[in-house]
C-alpha cells in the first residue's frame, strides 16, 4: 500500500469517527420537555416568552418555544413534538426585544 493511499484512508476514517461522534451529540440534544423547562428555568432562569405551532396546515406539528431570561438576556429554542421529547435548536445571548405586542381586539388584558 502506498504511502498516499494510507494517509488518505487514515484521514477517510478520522472524518467518519469526527461525523459520527456530532452526530450522536446532535442526537442527544432531545428529551422529555419537562426536563428541558426545568433545566432551562434552574441552569439560566429562563422561561417560555413565546410559544406557537409548526406548520399547522400539514406535516408534523411541533410546538415551537422561545425560552428566556430578560434580566441576563440570554434565550434557548426548543420544538417539541406530538409525544413530548423537546429538541434543543439554539441558544445565544444578548436577546433584545424590538417590539412590544399589543393584545389582540377584544383581549381583557
């Protein structure tokens, strides 16, 4: 075997054992949504701030939540799906709000 052909194998396989190892870590991202939420709310005070639907007009429906902490303007999304296992999809810091809401015509608050 030459000298190439080894160094391209080795390299072939350091690629695959790096793929496999992110893909069980992208794996694990997910459980049980109350185990999400109360890890979010004691690892960084964070709390839903918005929740709504996922492709409500086909397909899988997820609910989709935006989990944050205003006093340390850090957030997380997390899509749950129909069974209840919570996937993790992003987190960052520095969340500001741009716009206040106003309540929809005819809500008592």
């Amino acid at each position: 075997m030459s000298r190439t052909v080894a160094i391209a194998l080795a390299l072939a396989l350091v690629g695959s054992l790096l793929f496999l190892v992110f893909s069980v870590q992208a794996q694990q991202r997910c459980w049980p949504r109350s185990h999400v939420s109360k890890f979010l709310l004691d690892r960084h005070g964070e709390v839903v701030l918005v929740r709504a639907l996922t492709n409500p007009h086909g397909g899988a429906v997820r609910v989709f939540e935006l989990f944050s902490n205003p006093a340390k303007r850090t957030w997380t999304v997390v899509l749950t799906d129909q069974a209840g296992t919570a996937c993790l999809q992003g987190s960052g810091t520095d969340l500001d709000m741009v716009a206040e809401v106003a309540p929809a015509k005819g809500d008592p608050s």
